[in-house]
C-alpha cells in the first residue's frame, strides 16, 4: 500500500529530525560549557550540520515565544508540536484513508 509507505518515510523522517535536534541540543550545551572545543573540526563541522537541519524550524518558533534570558525554549516546543500535533494528525488521517472515512 502506498499510504503506508509514504506514513513509514514520513514517521521516520519525524524521527531523524527529532534524533537531530536533541543532539544539537546536546552538543550546543557541550560547546558552550567548553566540554566539546569548538576548534576542533570534527565537532565544528557536526554541530554546524545539525544546526543547518534544525535552525530552519528553530528560528520561526523563537520569533513566536517569548525570551526567557539565556533559556531557549524553542527546542521544547518544537518536540512537543511534533508528538502531539504533528504525529497523532499523521496517525489519524492514514487511519481515515485506509477505513474509508476520508
């Protein structure tokens, strides 16, 4: 079925990009808590990747929320949109479309 493949790829990209952003998350931190040395070019090259992915969805969700200081809560709130808005509309239209309550 074409509907499962296409529900498959689409919950498996929502995976990889949250995988991602929690560990731009992670190695963020590392980098500015001087664990992870920004100078070296493994840890730069990584972390500038991972931001290239998250940065995109990041920046129009911090232009939204309020500031926090130093805090930044955008990671949070694009986590929790993607499980509970974005993954239980995704489950419920591949349901309606396979029972035939499109």
């Amino acid at each position: 079925m074409l509907i499962i493949t296409i529900y498959n790829i689409l919950m498996m990209l929502i995976q990889l990009f949250t995988w991602a952003l929690l560990l731009y998350c992670v190695m963020s931190m590392l980098v500015g808590f001087r664990i992870l040395d920004p100078g070296n070019r493994l840890v730069y090259n990584v972390v500038i990747f991972l931001g290239r992915i998250v940065e995109p969805v990041l920046n129009p969700v911090r232009s939204i929320l309020p500031q926090f200081g130093a805090l930044d809560l955008s990671p949070l709130a694009v986590l929790l949109g993607l499980q509970y808005l974005v993954v239980p509309v995704l489950n419920r239209l591949v349901f309606a479309s396979l029972h035939g309550s499109f």
